[in-house]
C-alpha cells in the first residue's frame, strides 16, 4: 500500500464549498489529510463530505462567514481542544467584488470584499498561527490573484484587497522564517470557476484550467518536504518567484 504524502496531517480549507477550495480540499484529503472544510454554504460542504468519502478520505464540515471574527477564535479554541494543532491552512476564501470605476463603487460593497479578502485572513492569521507552530512541519498557503500586481482598471476593490493580502501574507513569512512554519501565496491565474464566470461572462471556460488542476499544484506546498517560505508560486508558469507576480 502506498504512503500518502499528507498522513495524519490537520488542514483547515476556507472557502470550500466550491471552485479551488472545493478542489484543494479533496485533493488534500486523497493525499491523506484530515480536512477542516469551512464555508458558508452548508449544502456545499456536504457534497463535498461526500467526494472526500468516495475518495476514502476524511473531513470536518464548518458552517462559518470567514468574516465572523468571534466564529474564526472558536474555531481555533476548538481545534485546539481536539487536536492540539494544525499542520495546514489554504486562506482560499474570496469575493470578486465590484466591477466598475472607482468613484461608483459603493462603501458597502468596497468594505465586503475587504472584510473577506483581507480582513479575514488576519484574523486567520492571529488564530491559526499558535496551532500551526505546534506543527512540526505548519504550512500556510494564500490564494492570490494577478491583478494585485497588474491593478486592472475597473477591477479596484478586488485589487486592492489581493494587494493587501500579499503585503500581509509578506510580513507573516518574514515575522516566522527562523520557525518551522512555511507561508507562501499561490496565484491560480484564469481558472475554470464560478467567480471567474462572473467577472468574465464572454470567457470560454472550456479554455481555462479546473480547479482540480490548481489544486494539484498547491498540494506540494503543503507537504513537510517543502523549504520555501516568503514566495510567490505562479501556477501558470510553475514559477516559484519572491512575492513579484509575472508581467
């Protein structure tokens, strides 16, 4: 019988209910991780308890908002009493936002997708590290995108907040580089999912990658035998770069 890779390792998965969350999720359960599967979507997260079966894994569904600060500190009170650690987070979890010029977009909209893209994951952050350093291999992976680097017009509170996440996601992996723990960003680039859809409705999206390809390709990130940490890890070209997207 074959060694999985991710034996006996906790990963916590924001955003799973769909697209690379859902990808990610199982494709850590196969390597043989038990996953903490956390969305808003209930019925989401139950099909995906059931793919994760199929493929003889295991998980933990968690109905919460990542935007729910309180939620995110029980979640790691809990997971803190019954595992005494996690060995990986995927901060996958995102909005795309508003498409339009800056000065129409609204306040509230500006301040939902910072709350999700940003602000959540420095709640993760603050939460999750102290179970991530009881790890002896804790690997943090952040789903970013292209456009913090390449500030689309009409894409402004998408880009900033993905902007946002690599400054914080940079500071982390410098604040733990003398630690075990490994941060990093993954940027999918075009991938074949609902919120991808939505921004671009005239796209083809048979010419577009699945989630399930991206998913393949941050698995690697989270196994113990990774030593990168501080890097910005371009699917696209497989580049594993310092925190500077492609031109």
């Amino acid at each position: 019988m074959t060694t999985k890779s991710l034996a006996s390792r906790i990963a916590l998965v924001t955003g799973a209910s769909r697209g690379i969350g859902y990808a990610t999720a199982i494709a850590l359960a196969k390597a043989g991780a038990h996953v903490i599967a956390v969305a808003r979507t209930q019925g989401g997260l139950e099909e995906l308890d059931d793919a994760i079966s199929a493929e003889g894994g295991s998980a933990t569904l968690v109905p919460l908002s990542v935007t729910d600060w309180d939620g995110v500190a029980r979640l790691g009170a809990a997971l803190h009493e019954r595992h005494g650690k996690i060995d990986i987070l995927i901060g996958n979890a995102g909005v795309a936002g508003a498409s339009s010029p800056l000065g129409h977009v609204e306040p509230k909209s500006w301040n939902e997708t910072m709350d999700v893209n940003v602000n959540a994951n420095f709640q993760l952050i603050r939460c999750m590290e102290p179970l991530l350093q009881q790890s002896d291999a804790g690997r943090a992976v952040f789903v970013t995108s292209g456009t913090a680097n390449k500030a689309s017009a009409y894409r402004g509170p998408y880009a900033a907040s993905k902007a946002a996440l690599e400054a914080l996601v940079r500071v982390w992996a410098n604040e733990t580089a003398t630690t075990p723990l490994r941060v990093n960003l993954f940027n999918p680039g075009p991938i074949r999912t609902h919120m991808r859809a939505i921004v671009m409705p005239g796209e083809d999206p048979e010419t577009l990658d699945t989630p399930a390809q991206a998913a393949e390709a941050i698995v690697p990130l989270c196994l113990p035998s990774w030593t990168e940490t501080g890097k910005f890890v371009d699917y696209n070209t497989g580049k594993v770069m310092d925190f500077h997207a492609p031109s």
